[in-house]
C-alpha cells in the first residue's frame, strides 16, 4: 500500500492506493476525491446528488468506484463546492 496525494482544483486529497493495477488505482483515487469534496460540501449523498442535479445512483456509483467519472466532472464539482464555500451559500 501507498499513500499519494492528489489536488483537485487546491484541495489536497490523501488517498492509499491498493493496487498496483493503474486503472484500478485511478478508479480508487476518483471514487475518494469525490467521497472527499462531498464531505468538504458538509452534506449527505441524498443532498449533494440534488444540489448538483445529479442522479441519486450515478453519484453513488461514483462514489463507490463502480463507474468513474470524467475528470473534468470531478473538477467542476470542486471548484463550485469551493467557490459556493467561500460565497458562504453552503
């Protein structure tokens, strides 16, 4: 196991990568930003999932590194989260 750490749009996210496997290792590091951001966010899966329009499961699925998602996608979440934070709207 290896502990790496990944920075999406300035938030600083630690994450330990089981698997030599890239793909895999990818799926793990998307799937625990994301889990992260939403938490940074202050709200439940239910919320979040509304609060971006995004479909209750498809974030869930996302969440659990069952599908990953564009990193784009990850970015954009994380710079509204961010900016709505700093606006005090969240």
């Amino acid at each position: 196991m290896k502990v790496e750490t990944y920075n999406v749009e300035g938030i600083e996210i630690e994450f330990t990568r089981n698997t030599e496997d890239d793909s895999e290792a990818e799926r793990q590091k998307m799937a625990y930003a994301f889990k992260a951001i939403r938490e940074k966010s202050g709200m439940n899966r239910k919320d979040f999932a509304e609060w971006l329009g995004i479909p209750y499961r498809t974030m869930q699925e996302w969440e659990l590194g069952r599908r990953v998602m564009p990193e784009y996608v990850l970015r954009l979440i994380a710079y509204k989260v961010l900016n709505e934070k700093r606006n005090l709207k969240i």
